[in-house]
C-alpha cells in the first residue's frame, strides 16, 4: 500500500510541475503575440503621424516602472500625469484596443515584471520591454537599427 501511494505522489508531482510548465510557455507565447499586436499598432499610427511614434518619456519614475497603458506623453514631474497628456494606449486606440496586457500584469509591482513598458523619447523610435519568465530575464523590442533591441527568446 505505502508503494502505491508513493507512485501515486510522484505521478501527481511530475503532472503539477509539467502543467505549471506549460502555462509558463503559453503566457511567454501570450506575451510574444500581445508585442507583435503592439509593434503592428505602432507602425500603423506612424504611418498616419510622418513616420513619428506616441512619445512617451516617462515610463520609469519614482521608483516604479509603468505599463504601456499607464503611459503619457509629457515628461515626469509628478506621481500623475500632467495637463495636456496623452496616455499611448488612446494615441494606439484607431489601431489596437484594447491595448495588451501581460498575463500576470500586477498593478502594484514597482519593476518591469508583469508589463510591457514602453519608451519614446523622441517619436522616431520606440523601445517595448517585456518580461519573460521561461527565462527569468528581460529583453526589448524596437524598430531595427535604432539601439532600443535586446532580443527577445520567446
């Protein structure tokens, strides 16, 4: 009897450990799909603005990382955004809405982890982070030859 519930033990932890796995790679394949739907927005509304993307400087302030729907326009100089903002995710909206949201999106994380953070300073490229767990790293997508890309291992 002890043997066949030892099996038993080991066949339930081989089944959890192989179905957290796979979620883990649905959600990187989730988040590769979500960037592509992204990047897809951002040419489009390029395309209509002289080949200028939304401008988004402040991404990173106060210690806290925010989501390309969190994101506006106007430098940081304050915890909200200021008058005459413009958050990236209404500047995509004729292209892409709603905008993505990483699968384990955590509004109150203060890293990049859960969120596709984005990054214009200029408006002639653009840089997406994105976390991806399979690999417990970070990497960056952008247009090519702009310097934004650390590639991403989907």
């Amino acid at each position: 009897m002890l043997v066949v519930v030892s099996i038993i033990a080991i066949l339930a932890t081989i089944v959890i450990v192989a179905v957290q796995r796979s979620s883990l790679n649905a959600r990187d394949g989730r988040r590769e799909a979500d960037v592509k739907s992204i990047q897809t927005a951002l040419e489009q509304y390029a395309n209509a603005h002289y080949g200028n993307y939304p401008l988004a400087p402040c991404f990173y302030f106060n210690g806290r990382a925010y989501d390309i729907s969190e994101t506006h326009s106007k430098a940081c100089d304050s915890q909200s955004p200021p008058v005459g903002a413009v958050r990236v995710a209404d500047a995509l909206k004729p292209y892409l809405d709603p905008i993505p949201k990483d699968p384990i999106l955590n509004p109150n994380e203060t890293s990049a982890k859960g969120k596709y953070v984005y990054v214009s300073t200029t408006g002639r490229e653009y840089g997406i982070q994105i976390y991806i767990e399979d690999t417990d790293s970070f990497c960056a997508v952008g247009p090519e030859g702009t310097g934004w890309t650390t590639p991403c291992d989907f």
